[in-house]
C-alpha cells in the first residue's frame, strides 16, 4: 500500500478532481488481469457532465433521465413496464480504481472503500434503485440515479419491495454521525 499525500487537491478542476487523492487516502497497485469480462447493455444520458454536478446519492434529485438499452436488447424488457421501480447496476467508468482508504468529501473521516458507497472502489460498479417513469421502445425514463452523462448500463432489474427491502438495516459510522 502506498499512502498518497497531496496539496495539489485544492487545485484539481471539478471533471477530474478524483485524480489527486485527498491527504490520508491510499492507494494499492490493483491486479495484472482481470477475472472476468461483461457486456455494457446500453449507456445512462444524465443532465450532469462533471461530478462536481452529479449528486451525491440517489434520493438528491428528481432528474428524469434515460437509460438507453442497446437495441438487440430490447425484447428482455417485457413485462418491466408492470414495474414501478428498477435496480439498475451501472459502469462507473471515469473514477480511481486503486483507493483502499477514501477520505469522503462530505465527512472528513478516513474509511475503508468498502465502508463507503463512493463510486471509487476495485470494480465501480453501482448499484440504484430508480423509479420508472415509462418505457418508449428501447428506452427507460428514470428518476433516481446518480451518475455522470453516458456511464455504461450493466443490468437492470425490477425491484421487489419484499425482498430487497432491509427496513432495520444499520450503517453504524453514518448513523453515528446523526443522519
């Protein structure tokens, strides 16, 4: 592991500020080779160009956007217009892979990628769970996602209140911080 320390953070644009790592975060040499391949099934168009713009979280906007599936995809989408929500799992293709220990923006405190929902992490994948507005042949207009205009879609899925619903669930740092 090696520990990055810079000043040149407060200096970084807002498209690339994720490139300078913030005092106290660290950053391993990830893998030689990857496990695995997958195919993008489609792109997200979002109004958000830069992640100064993007939200932080889901719930932060009320953006309609547009999930736009590859085309030969399309067929897979019966029966998802009797859906009110999708989980869409998405490509977060512009952020660090190699960030062990993140230093969030929003709190400071240094924790373990693993800890956090920050889009840098080994494998970006992101996950949302988006109200579905309508569906217009290969399209889905969505409200709730919270990424960056044309990041790669990965799978969508309907979401089922019974079982992806964890009502009680704890994240203890965050609930200690009186959120």
């Amino acid at each position: 592991m090696v520990e990055r320390k810079s000043d040149a953070g407060a200096d970084a644009s807002a498209d690339d500020d994720f490139l300078v790592p913030r005092e106290g975060e660290v950053a391993v040499v990830p893998p030689e080779q990857f496990d695995a391949s997958l195919y993008f099934i489609g792109r997200i168009r979002t109004p958000w160009q830069s992640r100064a713009q993007c939200p932080k979280n889901p719930r932060e906007s009320d953006a309609i956007c547009i999930v736009e599936l590859d085309p030969r995809w399309t067929p897979a989408l019966k029966g998802l217009e009797t859906v009110t929500h999708v989980l869409l799992l998405y490509w977060m293709d512009r952020t660090r892979r190699d960030l062990v220990l993140q230093v969030p923006r929003h709190s400071g405190e240094q924790r373990g990628t693993f800890a956090l929902r920050s889009p840098a992490r080994p494998n970006p994948i992101a996950v949302s769970v988006a109200r579905l507005v309508r569906i217009e042949g290969n399209a889905l207009y969505v409200v709730g996602i919270d990424c960056l205009d044309d990041t790669p879609l990965l799978d969508i899925k309907p979401y089922f209140a019974s079982t992806d619903s964890v009502p009680d669930a704890v994240v203890g740092w965050h609930a200690r911080r009186g959120r």
